[in-house]
C-alpha cells in the first residue's frame, strides 16, 4: 500500500494502464459505443466493467485536471490554478508546466518510492515534466515521455530514438492520431522499461474540431478503441477518464461567441485590472486561447465595481470574488485573481478584441472551462469489487487510480 494526499492505494499486482482523453465529453463515448464503433470499450462493458459520469475539476482545463488525476486531489491543494497564472511578485504571466508549482507528490512519484516502475506518457509535451516530477531526489523519477517531441527522446538503456522503437514517425501536435501515438509508444515502451503502472494522456485537438459523431471524431474513437484492445490483450487492467468535456461556443452564425472582458471593464472606467486567461497554452489552434473561465487581478478595493460592470452581461454566467471561487470552485486562493468570472455553456471569455487572432477559429469554435464542461467519463474495463464506487463524495475524475488500483477485481 502507498499514501498519498490523504488516501491509500494498492500497489498494481498487475500491468496498470490509465488513459486521460482529453476533452472527452461523455456523449462521445455514448455515440461510439451506440453506433459500434468501440467493440472492445463495448465487450469489457457487458463483461462487468464500470462506466460512469463524475466530475472533473475547476477549472475545466488540461492542466489543473490532469494533475488532480495523478494526485487523486483538487487544485486547492495541489496548487495547479490554471495552465497559467499571474505571478504577481514578478509581475509576469507564467505557465503552470514545470514542477516547482506542485505541492504535493503525484502518485507516480509515491509508486517510484514504493518500488513500483511508473511511464507517463503525453500527447502534448508541456505536460511531461509535471508528470515526471519527484519531490523527493532520493527517489527514482517516473519516466516522461511526449509524443509530440518524442523524436527528441530516448529511454534509459536504449539508444534509439523513441520512433525508431515505436515503428513510425511521430505525427504532428495537429494531426488527427497524435493521441494514438502517445498509446502506441507506452504500449511498445513499457515491457523494456519493466514499467507495471502506465499513464498516457492524450490531447484534445479532435475534440475542439469536432462534436460526436463528426468523420474525425469517429476515426479517433475507432482507433483508441484498436488500442484499448492492444492493452487488454497485452494483459492491462485499464482506467479511462478525461480531463474535462467540450461545448460549442458560437453564435447562430457559426462565429464564437465571446466576451471581451478588458474591453467591457474599461468600458465601464474601471482601470488597472489585469484579465488572466488560464486556458492560454501553446497550442492556440485548438481554440484560439479562449475559454470559460478568466480571472482577474485588479486593485482589492474594486471587486464591487468589476463585479457590476460584469455580472449582467448576458453570457456571463458568474461573477465571484477569490474567497467565493476558492470555497466554491475549490481552488488555490493565492494563485487566482480578486475576482473569477465564468461564461456559460455557449460562451468564452476573451482579453481584447484586438489582441485574440480568432482566424483559426472563426467557425465553430469549441471550447471549455467553465462549469458545463465538468462532466467527464470514468471507466474501469473489469467488474469492480464490492463497495466500489465509494458511497459519500460525487465521483470525481481525482478517483480514477482509487478505482482501478483498489476496486478493480
Ligand atoms: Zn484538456
């Protein structure tokens, strides 16, 4: 058994493989699983295996979802805010990506103490060295990999580069089967590495082009699907969830539907206030930096004044000052603004009109962030034992490992 952040976990008597699917809105598991295009999500089902909706975490971005997955708690206490946040000391936007901002250890690093060999893998590389990060320098580090820069990359002991092990190029951060590769590198990886619990997570260019359904779409799930099966035949017990869903932010027109919140604050005299957009990463063309979820830091003393210039306009679903979001939403108080505002289920949040190129985006913009895209998929691909899932608190996308490592039979 290991602890970590308040609870324990087995230690994997068998390979163990958990997969994030990034943006992955539970409907699209429905539709795939209607239409036939997962027979082996479909047979592991009808076997005894759990699915189920929880909730994954605020707000609804990669960053802060992901580290609560690998650390079975909420951003309050793992301290990931957002995929940015404003260092006030320096006075600089800066992304969330690098180790020093965790305080608390993942459950990689406690199964590398425990003696356990531990793989992540990431579809998109700024993800990789939070996954791979020890606390402790006495303990072996988790092996990180990315498939988006895995021809960069070795494995100890090997000297070849990763693609030369995995039998093909690395596609793009754009490409449809980014995703794939991530999978196919930890299934090819993990028995030289004498890897027992595997991690990959995956990235959600799909599902910011598509809704279920879409040709791409069912190509994606069709072939995750090939390699859920891969995994299962190569004698995995799998977990899936996501990091967050994915709505349609647009107009009747097909434009995105946005607010601009410097824009309205200075039209409402309000000045000095800094609009931080914590879904703001590297890879713009997904969604062209826009989100449902802004916070802003401003002087204490005008947190009345935003919230009146804010509150009413129509597709701004919330107004909170830090104190409410960090109750409410369970974050880390000192590492958001005075205040956090939240679109609605069809509308993003923006800086400026001038300062976002919205041209990768101009139509059918989707997005996520806010409350609407809480709602993830959990699946363990075995029956689970007695008392699983656990009565008490909703199920949350942080208790993924709980169930596959304590209630998978
Ligand atoms: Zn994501």
């Amino acid at each position: 058994m290991i602890e970590l952040c308040g609870r324990t976990y087995t230690v994997p008597r068998e390979k163990t493989a958990v997969f994030c699917i990034d943006g992955e809105d539970p409907e699209y598991l429905d539709d795939a699983l209607a239409r036939g295009l997962m027979p082996r999500l479909a047979g592991a089902l009808a076997l005894g295996g759990f699915f189920a909706r929880g909730l994954g975490q605020m707000p609804s971005f990669t960053n802060p979802n992901n580290v609560s997955i690998v650390t079975g708690a909420p951003p309050s206490v793992h301290g990931i805010s957002g995929n940015y946040f404003f260092d006030r000391a320096a006075g600089v936007e800066v992304p969330m990506n690098e180790p020093r901002f965790l305080r608390v250890p993942t459950i990689f690093e406690a199964m590398e103490r425990a003696g356990v060999r531990t793989l992540c893998v990431t579809a998109k590389d700024k993800l990789r060295a939070m996954l791979g990060a020890v606390r402790d320098p006495a303990v072996r580090a988790p092996i990180s990999l990315s498939a988006e820069r895995a021809h960069e990359q070795t494995i100890p002991g090997d000297a070849r580069m990763i693609p030369a092990i995995v039998g093909r190029k690395n596609p793009s951060i754009y490409d449809w089967d980014i995703s794939h590769y991530a999978m196919e590198m930890a299934l090819a990886l993990h028995a030289q590495l004498g890897a027992r619990l595997v991690y990959v997570s995956l990235t959600d260019y799909v599902q910011h082009k598509e809704a279920p359904g879409g040709p791409m779409a069912d190509r994606f799930h069709a072939r995750f699907d090939e390699l859920l099966g891969a995994y299962l035949d190569a004698g995995f017990v799998c977990g899936l969830t996501a990091d967050h869903g994915m709505n349609d932010k647009t107009r009747a027109d097909g434009s995105p539907d946005v607010r601009f919140l410097d824009d309205l604050l200075r039209a409402a005299g309000i000045p000095g206030c800094r609009v931080l957009l914590p879904i703001t990463d590297p890879y713009v063309v997904h969604h062209g930096a826009l989100g449902s979820y802004a916070t802003i830091y401003h002087a204490p003393g005008a947190a009345e004044k935003v919230r009146a210039a804010l509150a009413s306009v129509p597709g701004i679903e919330a107004v909170m000052t830090r104190d409410e979001a960090a109750d409410r939403l369970d974050l880390p108080a000192d590492r958001i603004g005075e205040t956090v505002v939240l679109g609605d289920r069809s509308t993003v949040l923006g800086k400026s009109r001038e300062l976002h190129d919205l041209s990768a985006v101009q139509r059918g913009l989707r997005s996520h962030g806010g409350l609407h895209e809480r709602v993830v998929p959990l699946v363990v691909c075995r029956p689970l034992r007695p008392g699983f899932p656990r009565e008490g608190a909703p199920l949350t996308n942080a208790d993924i490992f709980d169930l596959v490592l304590n209630g998978a039979t």
